[in-house]
C-alpha cells in the first residue's frame, strides 16, 4: 500500500496552536466502525454516549521536559536538542570522574555543526554540560549529560527543560503547557509527547463515567520520537517504528482479561493505548500479560486486531502512522471520509485539537 493514498489537504487554521478553555469542552466527531455512518457531539457527553461495562483503557505516561535549549562552547552558538530517551550503551564514554554522567538518544540542531567531541550548555534554574558522543541521521545524536553541581541530571533536565510541544504547534512553549500538554491521570514519566487522545478527560468526566458503571483501566507507553518519526519511504510495508517501553500492571490485565471473557466492549484512548495493547495480545493469544516490555508494532490496514472493538483518538497528520492506525482500525475510506466530513465542521486538528470516537 502507497503512503500517498494516507494524503489530505488541512487548512492551516484548523490546526489548533492552544487547548479548549476546558479539556471536555472538545468537540467529538463519531463514526461506526460497521457502517461508517457520522454523529456530532462533544466530550464532555463521553458518558452519555458509552454503555455500562464498557471498559476505557488509558496511557498513564507523563511528559518530561525534553527540550532544551542553550550554547554552543566555546562560540556561544544557538542548540536545540530533543532528548528522545536514555542509550542503551553501557558506557557513556569521555571523563570517567563523572560516574553520574548520563549518556542520551536525541535530536539536535544544528545538525552539521555539532559533531562529536562538541560541548554544549544549557541554562536557567539549573546548569546542564553536555558533549556529543555520536553522529547519526536525521539529526539524531547520542549526548552525553552531567551537572557541576551535584544535582541529578535528571532534576536539572526538570528544572530547566521546555515542555516539547510540537512542531505544528508554532509558539513557544507557556507554563500553563506544563499542565495542559498532560494528562490528569499521568503518573510515570518517560514520554517526549502526550497521548493527546487523554487530554480531553478531567476529572468530572472520570467521575461521570464510573458512576454511569464504565470501568476504566491504566497502562503505560512511553512516547518516544517512534510514534511520530516520518514515513520516509514510498510503501507502508518498508516502514519500521522504534521501539518504545511499555508497562502493564497485574490490576489492569485482571480487568482488561475480565472484559474479554465477559465480552464487554474494550475501548482503547488514544494509538498509543492501542499499539500497546494489540502488541501484548499477540504474544499471548489474544490475552494480556502483567509486565514490561518494548514495542516496534507498526498497525496499517490489513492488520487484524485481537482485543480492542473502540477507539477514541484526536484527528493525526497525513500520511502518518498515527492515521493508518485509524485507518486499519476503521478502513481507509471510511476515516479519511470522516476527516473530509470534520474539516468541512471546522474540527480543530492535531495534539491540542478535537477528538474522534470509532465504535
């Protein structure tokens, strides 16, 4: 299958730059996954518009400030660079005498400029010395990090780290971000991105869905820089994801397995949730696990899922993974039809943007 035929033209305007004053306030796009056939409504009227028994499962990860932004030593030129996630090699290379040195996966700019053996700063609350390792494509980097200090680098990444919107998103970075672009249920921090389909829900609208008897349940996916990398080739088959860690707890696949054997209706929030979850299904049978693990699953149409019947997710680029997700969840046509029918609806788009419901 050819990435062009994920393709749609998006005004520019629709694309949403701020969250709704309230996270409920979305609007909410509906769609039969059997026939296709489009609703309108909005969030907050999520609990009205499930039944009893349906279980939500949810992606727990919180959003570290992943983006920093300093200088060059010694020119004093400008950097940018995006932690990804930590290296996997064992050593973190250069000054042995700093055995709190934490070796980094990132993206840097800019590119050409910064090869190894570069040193760079980073500022604010905190000071953060870094050298960079290795040089790979696309802009991809392996820093080393360390304080003066004695403070952690990770706290020192908290402290003066920017909340890494994205690129779409043309503004910088407000600290009501630090609120917004998470989740009200995150708890375990390692995501470079929010799974935005959970932004929509406060905590009114959990309350509401478990008194209407709508279980919900958490996991955790770490988003990494895989969910969203470019499809840089011309067929979907050639595509690969990194991969990205996942956790499950003994309570969510208790309830997760109950829902299955009682046939309730599984609704994943968010491609994230999803990927997780049909991953894990795979392994065991149409089953989930208790556990942790990695990730590469690349979902396009063709793919035959094994435990999810619902989907609630924002509306994605084109031509990205995120979309043929949705896609093989709900045939092309029929989502790309629906993305037609939302732009016609002045649906705001993208991370801060409405959301879609396929059941």
């Amino acid at each position: 299958m050819h990435v062009r035929e994920f393709d749609f033209d998006l005004p520019a305007e629709l694309i949403a730059q701020a969250p709704p004053p309230n996270r409920a306030d979305a609007r909410l796009l509906m769609m039969s996954r059997a026939t296709g056939g489009i609703t309108h409504s909005t969030v907050s009227l999520l609990p009205e518009l499930l039944r009893p028994g349906d279980l939500l499962v949810l992606n727990n990860t919180r959003v570290f400030p992943a983006r920093l932004l300093g200088r060059r030593e010694p020119s004093g030129g400008a950097v940018e660079c995006l932690l990804i996630g930590r290296a996997e090699s064992a050593s973190v290379g250069g000054d042995t005498n700093r055995p709190d040195a934490q070796a980094w996966e990132a993206l840097m700019h800019p590119g050409q400029k910064l090869k190894p053996g570069s040193h760079v700063v980073f500022e604010g609350a905190a000071t953060l010395h870094g050298e960079v390792l290795e040089r790979h494509f696309f802009g991809r980097r392996v820093i080393r990090l360390w304080t003066n200090d004695g403070r952690a680098v990770h706290d020192a990444i908290e402290a003066i780290g920017h909340v890494p919107l994205p690129p779409y998103i043309r503004r910088g970075d407000e600290m009501s971000d630090r609120d917004r672009y998470q989740t009200v249920y995150a708890r375990e921090s390692g995501s470079i991105a929010a799974p935005t389909a959970g932004l929509h829900f406060d905590r009114s609208i959990l309350d509401r869905l478990r008194a209407k008897g709508i279980e919900t349940a958490e996991i955790t996916l770490h988003v990494g820089y895989g969910t969203f990398q470019p499809v840089r080739v011309d067929e979907l088959e050639d595509h690969r994801l990194d991969a990205e860690r996942y956790s499950i707890s003994a309570d969510a696949a208790l309830s997760i397995n109950r829902a299955l054997t009682d046939r309730r209706r599984i609704i994943a929030v968010g491609t994230t949730t999803t990927r997780t979850l049909e991953a894990v299904a795979r392994l065991h049978g149409g089953k989930i696990m208790a556990g942790e693990g990695t990730t590469d699953l690349f979902i396009f149409p063709g793919f035959e899922f094994q435990l999810i019947q619902g989907l609630l997710t924002n509306f994605h680029l084109p031509r990205s993974s995120l979309l043929m997700l949705v896609a093989a969840f709900a045939g092309r046509e029929r989502v790309l039809n629906a993305y037609r029918e939302a732009i016609d609806n002045r649906y705001r788009f993208y991370s801060y943007g409405d959301a879609m419901l396929i059941v």
